[in-house]
C-alpha cells in the first residue's frame, strides 16, 4: 500500500512554495497526497519561527498534529525555519517527532521518510542553509486557482536588528534566470495566470550572481510568457527601488501597478536602530516618484510599533506617515524580541500594553484610510481573477490587481452565467464592506 503524505504550511509564501516543492519530491517518489492529516501516514509541518506569534501557532500545530499518531499517523516530521532553530528542543519536548528537517534539508524529504520506516527515528536533518538548488524541481501546487508564488531568491543580507532569518535561512542567493524563466513557464502551462515574485528582497535579485540588479531583465523575460496575464510583486525594499524599475511597472502591461514595501517606520532613530538603510526623506520622496509616475499603483507596507527605544514622538512621526501617505494596504507588528538578534539585547524596552495600543492607533487609522479609498472604486469596472465560489453559494469571490492572495482582502461577485476558476472577468464595484468590495459581472471594460 502507497503511504499517504499530509503536510501542513505554515507562515509566509516562502514557506509554501517550499511545501510545494517537498510535495512534488514525495509525489515523484510515488507517495501519495492526501490535504486530510487524519488520513495520512506521514504528516509534515513545515513551521515559521520568525516572531512569537508564528513559533506559537507551530508549536500548537506540532502538538496537534502528534495526537494524530495515535491513530493513523505513523510519521511526524518537523521541517523549516523553527525545525532549523530549535532541533534540540523540539526532539527533547516532542518525543513523537520522528526528524526534524531545517532549511537546508527540503530536497532530502523523501530520503528522510525512507530512513524513518528503516528504525532510524529522532535525528535531524540540518543541511547547508546556502543550497537553493532544490528549488528546482518540480512543484505540487496546493490547489489555489488561477495564481502561483515564485520564489527568486533564498536568505537575506539585510541584516536588520530584529530579524533572524539571515541565521535561518543564510545570506542571499539569486537563482539562475533561466532556472526562474523555466519554472514560470511550467506554472504557465499549467493553468497559472498570476505568478507572484517573492524572496526575502525581490528587489535585490541578481547582485550576487551577476554582479548587479537584474529585477528589470528577469520581469521582461518572463512577461513574455503567452499564458501569463500577470505578474506581482512582494517583498520589494525601497532602498533598492530605482528609476529603471519604476519605468518597467509603469510600461510592462503585465507586471501589475502594486507594489509591496516593507518600510517597518518613518522616524529616522528608530529606522537606524533596526538597522534598515534608508530614511525617512528618501522614503518620501521614492513614495512620491511611485505615485506620480504610475497613478493607479497599489502600495502596501508592513511596519514595527515597539521598537527597543521607541518613544512617544516616534510613535507620533510613524502616525502622521500613515495618515499623510494613505497607503492602500498596510500591516502592523508589534516587536517581538527574538533571542540571537541584535535588538534582544537592547535596553528601552517597550511595554507590551503600549505597544498593543500603539498597533491599535495605526489599524484604527488605517481602516479608516482604506474604507476612503475603497469609496472611490466605487462603480469602476476591474479586470477580476475568479479564484471560486464563497460558503453561501451565492457570489464568487476573486481578486483586481489592487489584492495579492492572503494578505489583502477579496472581491465578491455575481454573476448570471456560471464561472470558472483561474479565469478573468470584468466586475463592477457596487457596494463596500471592510475591506472587501461587492459587484457584479459586466461586460463593460476595465481599469
């Protein structure tokens, strides 16, 4: 009898992305894939260990998921970034591991089943941290119409104060570009219509390898791929944002007017305590240069509230960058101190209560924002994905160049004739609810 696989992702689409890659390893190997874990014989869990709050939601899972050995479960394995961080801890707390694989080891999953079934339980698997070369096979997607993540690039050189995936997941490595070129062709024919570029700082791709950006060039060559409509952009730093990218997502009909920039805050002190390049002038001006030479763009950030040191007027600096820049999207942290970082150490630590206020502030504000913006799409027509059908039967759900999957919100539609998923359609804004849109299907054309 075939063994069935479940494995269970968890974090950022990184992380997915090499879930999907270990699928399509096992599947090869003739395993067989089950998305129930009660079902299955060997159950995964690809972990986060970037702040408290992920390392949490594995741990449960881990637990969780060792129940189930009990029953049908004979396998549990622990891979990804919290597996390489804590492998000792996780073998001694968790009997009913059975290996833990870290960042390094994904290539070797089905090596590791294999030795498992042989007698050799509670080991790990801690590889170089530097090969990316698994990244090369081929993927088992899982299951979302329509879109794809492409990773470009593994680890991080940015070294900011409070990260520590440059220890987890090494220093920066490019993939070839006709490794990247040869896997977007590969989603294409498969059905994939949005392919969505992430690393941990898309915008750096290619200084390692080729001596420079190469950002620009690896958009063209994949833009003409005939299958593909669109392609997103996550995870660009605005240090690395420049004229010649600028031009390419202004002129490229498919590389899509939104753009993800993790910017973490405004006040010039506390930007140079987590170690982050730029500050707050450049950053306004790159804002300004964005929204004016590509009106319709779509700008989304991320940002730390708390930082070691953080005071009342940079709070207040960070607040009014909000309300003045108006981003269309935007996500709120607070610090969490991670041991192995820089910023762990630090004194001035900032209490939890205010930093949950001050998260508070900025969400409130920023819903606030988007409820506006979201006003004016009113009874504008949008070029929509179709990603199905939602739990009430009645509308479709699906997403306009202004929503990347999982983090931004959806549209909800109807529509008179049936839909496919993965297909695009022409929908009309007609009513606003938080931070999703309701419309219809029309045949009016589109943004």
């Amino acid at each position: 009898m075939k063994k069935r696989i479940g494995l269970v992702s968890l974090g950022c689409p990184k992380n997915l992305v090499d879930s999907e890659v270990m699928l399509g390893l096992l599947k090869k190997d003739n395993y067989e894939i089950t998305s129930d874990e009660k079902k299955a014989h060997v159950i995964i869990v690809n972990t986060c260990g970037f702040i408290d709050s992920a390392k949490e939601e594995s741990i449960n899972t881990i637990l969780e998921m060792s129940q189930l050995k009990k029953n049908s479960c004979e396998v549990l394995i622990v891979t990804g970034c919290m597996a390489q961080r804590y492998e000792d801890e996780i073998m001694k707390e968790i009997p009913e591991v059975d290996a833990v694989v870290g960042t390094g080891g994904y290539g070797k999953i089905a090596e590791v089943i294999q030795n498992i079934y042989k007698g050799n339980t509670a080991y790990s698997v801690l590889d170089d941290i530097d090969n990316i070369e698994y990244l090369n096979n081929e993927r088992l997607l899982s299951g979302k119409s329509g879109f794809a993540y492409l990773k470009i690039a593994e680890g991080c050189d940015n070294c900011c104060t409070y990260c520590v995936i440059p220890s987890l997941r090494g220093a920066y490595k490019s993939r070839k570009i006709e490794d990247i070129i040869n896997e977007a062709r590969y989603l294409a024919k498969g059905g994939v219509k949005e392919i969505i570029l992430v690393a941990q700082d898309v915008t750096s791709y290619g200084k390692d390898i080729y001596n420079k950006r190469k950002l620009v060039e690896l958009l063209r060559e994949i833009s003409l791929i005939e299958e593909l409509d669109w392609i997103r952009l996550l995870y660009c730093y605005p240090e690395e944002i420049d004229d010649d990218l600028i031009k390419e997502i202004a002129d490229n009909k498919k590389v899509l007017k939104y753009l993800d920039i993790p910017i973490q805050h405004a006040s010039d002190k506390v930007l140079k305590a987590m170690g982050r390049r730029g500050k707050s002038d450049e950053i306004n001006y790159l804002l300004k240069k964005l929204k004016s030479n590509i009106p319709q763009i779509v700008l989304r950030t991320s940002l730390i509230v708390g930082f070691p040191g953080e005071d009342d007027k940079d709070f207040k600096i960070l607040y009014n960058f909000v309300r003045e820049q108006e981003f269309d999207r935007l996500g709120v942290f607070t610090y969490s101190k991670e041991e192995g970082t820089p910023a762990y150490g630090f004194k001035s630590q900032v209490k939890k209560s205010v930093k949950d206020s001050r998260k508070n502030d900025i969400m409130q504000l920023q819903k606030e924002i988007v409820q506006k913006k979201s006003l004016k799409r009113l009874d504008k027509v949008y070029k929509t994905l179709v990603e199905g059908v939602s739990e009430d039967g009645i509308f479709y759900y699906g997403r306009t160049y202004g929503e990347a999957p999982d983090i931004d919100g959806f549209v909800y539609f109807t529509s008179i004739e049936p839909l496919e998923a993965g297909k695009f359609v022409n929908v009309k804004i007609l009513n606003v609810q938080q931070y999703d849109l309701i419309g219809e299907v029309v045949n009016e054309s589109s943004q």
